[in-house]
C-alpha cells in the first residue's frame, strides 16, 4: 500500500504567492528556486500538491522532472511535456480543459485551444518557440502559465541546459514586460542539490541570474502525527514527541523515519517504544552518516579544512574563507604553506559534492546541517582518542 502525505495548506500558499503576488512579493515573476535534500518529499509535494493547486487557481500548469531520464536532453523532456499539455488543451473533452473552463469561466462553445500553429512544429528550428507557445497560451487562456522544472540542476553543465533556460527566460520576457497581459509567466526550479539550484540565480552567465532562491519548506509535525496513524503499530507505537524527536535528528527525511518505524515494529514487546525508537534512529544515523562523510574523506585534504572552517563558523553565511588570516589557519592545519589559488578549487570541489552551497559571491553555507553535525561528533571522538577533548577531562 502506498502512503503519501499531502500538504494542502502550503500548496495554497506557494499557488497564491505565484499567481497573486502581492507587493515586494511581484518580484517572483522573476523566477522562484527552491533548493532541499533528496528524499525530504519534494517531488510528491510538487505533482500531488502543488500542481492541483495551481490548476484550481486556474493556471494552466507545465511539470517536468529531469531526473525522470537522464539520458535524456533537458529541452527534448520539456517539450514532450509542453506537446502533451497542447494536446490535452485542444482536446474538447480533456481533464485539463474542462477545469480551466469551469475556473475560468472559458467559452468555448464545444471546441478546444485552437491554435495557430502545428503542435508538431514546438521546438523544431524555424518553428515555433517556447516563447510563442505560452505567450498563445496565456492569450487564449487569459490565464497564467506556470512552468515546473524539477532537479533543475540538471541543466547544469551542457549546452541543451542552458539552451532551455534561455528560451524559458525569453518566454518570461516576452509575456511579462507587456503592459497588462492576461496572465503571466512563472517559473519554478526545484532540486536536490543546493549549491548548483543556488548557482542558476546567482552567477551572471544564468538565464535566470536575480530569480528569487529559497530552501524547499521542509516535512513537520502534522507528517509524524499522520505517519504513527497510519502505520498501526499498536503498543509498539511511540509518543509524538519522540517521533518528531526522531524525523529531526534524521534530517526531516520521510524514508528514513519510515523505516526506523518498520524496525520498532520488530522489536519484541514489552520494551519501551520511545527508548527503542531513539536506539534504532541513532543506529540509523551512524549509517547515513558514514555515507555522507565518505564523500567528504574522497576530497583533498584542504578541501576538508575548508569544510571545517565553515562548519566551525556557523554553518551558514561565513565569510572570509579567502582570507589571509584563514589561509594561515588552513596552513596550521595542513602543516604546510596553503596559497589563495588553492583555495578556490577546494570550495569549488565542496559545491559540486553537495557538501557546500554559496549563499552569495565569497559567502558559503553546510547544505546539509545533518552533514556538518555529523562532522562535529566524529571531530570529537577524534580528539577525544587522541587526548585532546575540548571539554576537558571529568572531574
């Protein structure tokens, strides 16, 4: 049986800030990334949640995932998916067209979209842009068309990836300057890798350099409660404390918190379920977490030193970490002398493992608190064995 958990009330918000912004909110029409961790649910939330939002707000809605084939080139994904929403809009009877008659009170008599151009000609060279086909759209529609990319990131890196930016910023251009257009063009990117999603906003060769970049809104404390309802697991089951207490120190991960569940379901009865849950969640983060410090141990040793100095600044919003001062540091620790044109492929090689996100230009973050949390205890251990515990010995 499959479970999932819907979020309606954050799925009316996220759809009326996109359609309805309202003051300084106007500058999503922009663009709008979000960045989170994989498996924290945001491809459920994005096509069970979300997208229905948006179309019952009446907007005619375009998700793709790029993650769906990555042999695939990004730009051939996205216009299979833009073909097949052109072929449901024209179709009188469709699913998509009858609630975008019903919402927006469309008359068109007994007939679809009709449109002025060959469905099979989107996308073709010398046929029709992406530009063209939702400025149509929003024309006929007289409605918003919001377009969905999820994992992003995946047009990092090749010509096909920027290419289709490029002609999603044209459309966003070409529909939003008018002068009271019928609707407007918006654009979402979500993915699983934070420092890349980051990037597509903040580096000025982007489509969308200046869009607007959040952190994906993570799973609370109503998804525990429906989870311990639905998993019926009678006097094994836990309080709700414990089991947020769990979904937290799992880093908010759903898969995760499911199968320390199904683990509790198999210890015997007559055990206390909270103290069990909270061995079987700690056993379960030493083995994420090995797995996640490994990809750090792959890197160069300044690579580490740098992830270090982040972690032990904050985690997030740390500067100089060019600094002649922190470069004397990486030095100390190295034991040797560590020059400014090192340090730069060092962060970099923390960027592309997902291990560090740039939160603006010589500002770096963790992407992942669990990571640098993981870090910190074997950091600790370390020095402990070696006799150097910054707590001090036990008095």
């Amino acid at each position: 049986m499959t479970m999932t958990f819907h979020r309606p009330t954050l799925a009316l918000d996220m759809a009326e800030q996109l359609l309805r912004p309202k003051g300084l909110q106007v500058s999503v029409r922009s663009g709008l990334f979000l960045g989170g961790l994989r498996r924290i649910g945001k491809t459920t939330f994005l096509r069970g949640d979300l997208v229905p939002a948006l179309e019952n707000l009446g907007a005619i809605v375009v998700y793709v995932d790029l993650w769906s084939n990555t042999n695939a080139k990004p730009t051939d994904l996205l216009l299979a998916e833009v073909r097949k929403k052109l072929a449901e809009l024209q179709s009188a009877d469709s699913r998509a067209l009858g609630l975008l008659k019903r919402v927006k009170g469309l008359d068109l008599g007994a007939a679809g979209f009709k449109l002025g151009f060959s469905v099979s000609d989107v996308g073709k060279p010398d046929g029709v842009t992406l530009a063209d086909v939702f400025t149509a759209l929003v024309e006929l529609g007289r409605t918003d068309v919001v377009v969905i990319v999820d994992e992003v990131q995946h047009a990092l890196g090749s010509e096909d990836g920027h290419a289709m930016l490029l002609a999603l910023k044209a459309a966003r251009d070409a529909i939003n300057t008018r002068p009271n257009p019928p609707g407007h063009f918006l654009f979402l990117g979500t993915g699983s890798h934070r420092a890349r999603v980051r990037e597509l906003t903040i580096k000025g060769n982007q489509a969308f350099n200046g869009a607007l970049s959040q952190d994906f809104p993570l799973l609370d404390e109503d998804f525990v409660k429906w989870l311990l309802a639905e998993s019926a697991l009678g006097r094994r089951e836990p309080s709700l404390m414990a089991a947020f207490e769990s979904f937290q120190r799992l880093g908010r991960r759903p898969e995760e918190l499911m199968k320390a569940l199904l683990a509790l379901q198999g210890v015997p009865d007559g055990q206390d379920p909270d103290a069990d849950l909270r061995a079987i969640t700690e056993a379960i983060r030493q083995s994420a977490a090995a797995l996640d410090l490994a990809r750090l141990d792959q890197l160069s040793p300044l690579a580490q030193a740098v992830f270090g100095r982040v972690v032990r600044s904050g985690g997030s919003g740390v500067r100089r970490v060019f600094s002649e001062a922190t470069l004397e540091e990486y030095g100390k620790e190295l034991g040797r002398t560590v020059t400014l044109d090192e340090v730069q492929p060092a962060a970099n090689a923390l960027l592309d493992a997902n291990l560090l996100v740039r939160d603006g230009h010589g500002v770096y973050g963790v992407s992942d608190p669990f990571v640098a949390e993981a870090y910190q205890s074997r950091l600790a251990v370390q020095l402990k064995l070696a006799g150097d515990d910054p707590a001090g010995p036990e008095v």
